[in-house]
C-alpha cells in the first residue's frame, strides 16, 4: 500500500510542469520569418538567434546562424535540434499546429502578425520584451510607427504588382506592398480589391493601365513573360516600364522597410 | 434541330466571349479595340478550340476504354505535363515559351511510358492497362512534382502549381495559331476512326468479325486522343471536366454512333469552355475565376439534368 502510495505520489509530480526554467528573456531563439530575424537583429538580440530560415538573408550576420529549413511548414525536429527555448511564428494557420506541438516539447513559443506596416511596431516590442531588450525595441517600434502612421503622399503614378503572369495574380489593398507603393507615392491600380492578393484577367490589367508594372525577383534577370505577346497589350510592358524589386528588401515588412519606401521612390521617379 | 442549336449556341459563346469582359469596351469601339482583337479574340478562339480537342479526346477515350469514367487527364498527361513545367522552372530554363514547351514535352514522354505499359502484355494494347499504367504514372510524376517543389529554393515554384491548375490566361495569336495548325491533325485521326468504334461498343472480338482492324484502332485512338490533350495541356494547363462530362452529354443527345458524337462533343467541349471562361472573366470582376471550377459548376448541372431526363424515359 505504502509503496502504491509513493508511485502515486512519484506520478504526480512527474506531472508537475516541469524543467521549463522561469520566465525570463529568452537566451535561444529560433526565428522562423525573415522579417522576425531582422528585427531581432536590429533590436540587439541577433547573438540569441541560433535558428533561422533558408530565407534569412539579412543582416549578414544572420547567414552564420543554422539554418532549419523553409519554415513553410516548420520542420519540428529540425528546430528542436536548435535546442531553442523561444520559437518565433509568423501567425498564421500551419504555424498555430506547429506552435502546439512546440509547446509539447516544452519549447516556448511566440505567434506574431505581421502582414502591413502598422503590425511592425508591436512586432518590435512583442520581440522586445521576450528578450529584454525593450529599450532598443522601443526605439525601432517608435520609427515603425511613425512609418506607418504617416500620411502617403499624394500620387504622382501607378503601380499593379504582378506576382504571377499565368494565370495572372496581382497584389490588392490590403498587402503590404500596396502600402509600400502608396509611401513611395504611386497608387496600386488594384487598390479597390481588398484581398492580399488576386486572380485577375489579363485584360483589366490593360483596361486599369498601371504605368508601371513591378515583380519581385530574386534574380536581376527579367521574366519571361514579358516577351509573351499578349503581354504587350499592357501599355507598360510595350514601354518596359518595369522594376524589377528584390524580394528579400521589398517582399517583407521589417526594420528596411524605410529602406524600401525609398528606394521604390527613386525608381519611380526616374 | 439539334445541330443547329449546338451552331447557335457555339456562334453566341465566340461572340458573348468576345463582347464582354471585364474591362468596359463601347460596343462603337469594339471592332478596334486593342483589347478586343488581342486578348478577348484569340482567347475566345483558344477556349473553343481546347473545350473542343478535350471534349473529342474524351469521347475517344472512353470508347478505347470501354469506360464512361475516362477523362483525357486520367491517362498521367496531367501528371506529366506538370513535371515538365516544373523542371523548366527548377532549371531555369528561360524565353516566352519555356513553360508550355516543356509542359508538351512532360505530357509526351508520360504517353510514352503509358503507351509502352500497354503493350507490356504483348502486342496487343491492353485498355485496362492503359487505363492502370495511365493513373501510376500520373501520381508517380506527381510524386517527383511535389518533391521538387518542396527541396527546391526558387520561390517562384510554389506558384508552378496556379498554371497547372489551368486557364487561358496565357491565350494570344501564336498560341491559336499553333493550335489551329496543330489540332486538326489527331481530330481528323480520330473522325475517321469513327466506325471502328462504333464496332469497339460490341468489343474487341466482335469488331474484329464485323471487319474492324482492332490493334490498329486502338493505337490510333489513344495517340491521337493523348496528343490532343497534350497540346490542350500545354497551352491551358489542366482544365477539368469539359473531356470528363460533355462526351456524356453528346452521347446523351446524340447516341452512340461516333460519326455524329465527335462533332457534336467538339461543339459541345467548345461552346462549354468558352461560356466557362467568359463567365470565369466577369462574375467577380475585376478578379477572375479558375475557369475549371466555371466548367464544373456549369457542366454537373446539365449533366445531372440530361442523365435524369434520360433515365426517365
């Protein structure tokens, strides 16, 4: 009976929440967003980081860091492997699914939004203060804000977003790239489709005739759909009004994103 | 009367197709609207020509195959025109036509294979294992797809799988033109073939007593049917159901004689895609549907409605 008593006794406190240490800034981290990376790296916390996607690419510092894989979805083993006690996931839903099964292995996690502007700054000091860096954070979140908060000039061109040529699909209101473009003062001739991004037929692209046409690349060589010929009844594509945007500056919202609105308005002003 | 309601029916789809559109063109302007004559025309012209070849190679297929379950994609041409164009994508293969030329080459060499396995049993072309080799090569290249698309870095693989999915976004003057040369050759294969498969309904036996050259019949069917649907994949992607569903309604409409159940799916495939894709372009404007969700929404409709007129009776 006693010894009964005592194995119950034993279970119970296996039971117990255990070996997770107490709260306190986070000293191994595993960013599974690239915009995660850079923040973290610039709000002073990047010695932490000891994961990171194959898409982290900047700072330079962060291609030391192992990578653990696409993240879409996150590879569990993989970022286990980082013996990481903070995960940090891009909200949304395969991510929710891996975030649970983090947190059965007594990894903690963090799942942040991070689709505009506006969702920088809380980024920033949500990152901030899982590190103890708050300070840094806030500084950053502070011209984040600012950013995001400011009145977009008024615009003097426009802009459709073509991120597929076949079928087309282009980049609507609520993106973060229309509101790069509205910053760098061009209005997104798809601005009126509330979603992200759409199918669209290659027509209204014509009929809505953005001046520019703007892809994200990884390469500086064009795509190739530009020389297809129903391509060049767009105005802009007869008159190679291209810009061709690097996707690891302009594809994600994060402490460059000044950075972009100002290059994207330089290249249209030329 | 019943031709001349499919005539009907295909003039107004080609005209509706090229009226209407998303983007708003002044009936006074349409005849030199830039976007009438090079998008909303050879557009119009594709989607009748692919629903027609789709519609023509499913009827053959499930004649060859003595299966009303047949589609032109069920025989792998899917599954391998997709793994071409993903090849071309992870290799960098670049120029305007990269994508459809290595999707045509994707849809042969599974045909090839297909083929090969059909003769496994000898030389005579097994319709079953047609039918089983089709489906195994298919998943299998699917297979080789997806691991591609997932170990492979470019971005711009994920979205490999959009153009699959079909549409005749990708429809300009070449691409009918390259069509238009191309298709009547296996559409005159298969037309001619039309009496022998009326003698194939009987089975392989009896249509070798009425006189019919069974070995030779098949062969030519199921080449001609795959190097349509081939093409078809190649310039639209893989547009499901018009191949699958408008051979039923001709038959339905039509019987059984070949003669007249080729043409009339030609017409049929035609008038069902291009109405597709017109509705696919306005519906939700200024966004746009798949247009084979469109083909699907309209033909189980008119399939379901035939099949219990036709039950009834």
């Amino acid at each position: 009976m006693l010894r009964r008593l005592g194995f119950v006794v034993l279970l119970l406190a296996s039971c117990r929440p255990s070996g997770r240490p107490a709260v306190g800034p986070s000293q191994r981290i595993v960013s599974l967003l690239p915009s995660f990376t850079e923040i973290l790296f610039a709000i002073g916390a990047g010695d932490r980081v000891v994961g990171r996607t194959q898409w982290c690419d900047y700072p330079a510092a962060a291609l030391a860091v192992p990578s653990v894989g696409d993240g879409l979805p996150p590879n569990i083993e993989a970022v286990a492997a980082r013996r990481p006690d903070r995960v940090v996931l891009y909200n949304a839903g395969p991510n929710v699914t891996a975030a649970k099964q983090f947190e059965r292995l007594g990894i903690r996690t963090v799942l942040i939004d991070l689709n505009r502007l506006e969702d920088l700054g809380p980024a920033a000091r949500t990152l901030g203060r899982l590190t103890g860096q708050e300070e840094q954070a806030e500084s950053l979140a502070t011209v984040m804000d600012s950013l995001a908060g400011r009145p977009p000039p008024s615009s003097t061109t426009s802009i459709a977003f073509v991120v597929w040529d076949n079928p087309p699909i282009i980049i609507g209101h609520g993106s973060y790239l229309d509101q790069l473009a509205a910053q760098a003062g061009a209005r997104n001739v798809f601005g009126d489709i509330t979603a992200p991004s759409a199918q669209v037929a290659l027509e209204t692209i014509v009929a809505r005739d953005p001046r520019w046409i703007a892809v994200l690349v990884d390469s500086a060589a064009p795509p190739a759909f530009m020389k297809r010929r129903e391509w060049r009844a767009v105005r802009a594509v007869r008159e190679g009004h291209f810009l061709l945007l690097k996707g690891s500056l302009f594809g994600r919202p994060g402490p460059r994103s000044g950075e972009a609105i100002r290059q994207l308005t330089a290249l249209l002003a030329r | 009367m019943k031709w001349t309601l499919l005539g009907l029916l295909a003039v107004v789809a080609l005209i509706a197709s090229v009226v209407i559109g998303p983007a708003a063109v002044p009936l006074a302007e349409l005849a030199h609207s830039d976007i009438v004559w090079n998008l909303r025309a050879p557009r119009a012209l594709l989607a009748f020509l692919v629903g027609g070849s789709l519609g023509v190679a499913g009827a053959g297929l499930q004649a060859l195959v003595r299966n009303p379950l047949a589609d032109p994609f069920l025989l792998g041409l899917s599954g391998g025109a997709g793994l071409g164009a993903v090849l071309a994508i992870a290799l960098h293969v670049s120029g305007p036509w990269a994508l459809p030329i290595a999707a045509f080459a994707g849809a042969l060499a599974a045909l090839g294979l297909v083929y090969r396995l059909g003769l496994i049993g000898g030389a005579a072309l097994d319709p079953r294992i047609l039918l089983l080799g089709g489906v195994a090569i298919g998943a299998f290249a699917a297979a080789i797809t997806t691991a591609i698309v997932s170990l492979a870095d470019a971005a711009e693989l994920r979205n490999a799988f959009l153009w699959l999915w079909g549409g005749l976004s990708g429809a300009s003057w070449d691409t009918v033109l390259v069509v238009a040369l191309y298709a009547p050759i296996p559409l005159a294969v298969l037309l001619a073939a039309a009496r022998p498969l009326d003698l194939l309904a009987l089975g392989e036996e009896s249509a070798g007593y009425l006189g019919a050259d069974v070995e030779a019949v098949k062969r030519r069917v199921y080449l001609a049917a795959s190097l349509l649907t081939a093409a078809a994949v190649a310039v639209s992607g893989v547009i499901g159901f018009v191949g699958l569903v408008v051979p039923h309604i001709a038959r339905l409409t039509w019987g059984h004689r070949h003669r007249a159940l080729l043409p009339a799916a030609f017409l049929g495939g035609g008038v069902l895609l291009t109405f597709a894709d017109t509705l696919a372009r306005t519906v939700v404007a200024p966004r746009e549907l798949p247009v084979g969700v469109v083909t699907a929404l309209i033909g189980v409709p008119v399939f379901a409605f035939l099949l219990r007129r036709w039950t009834i009776a």
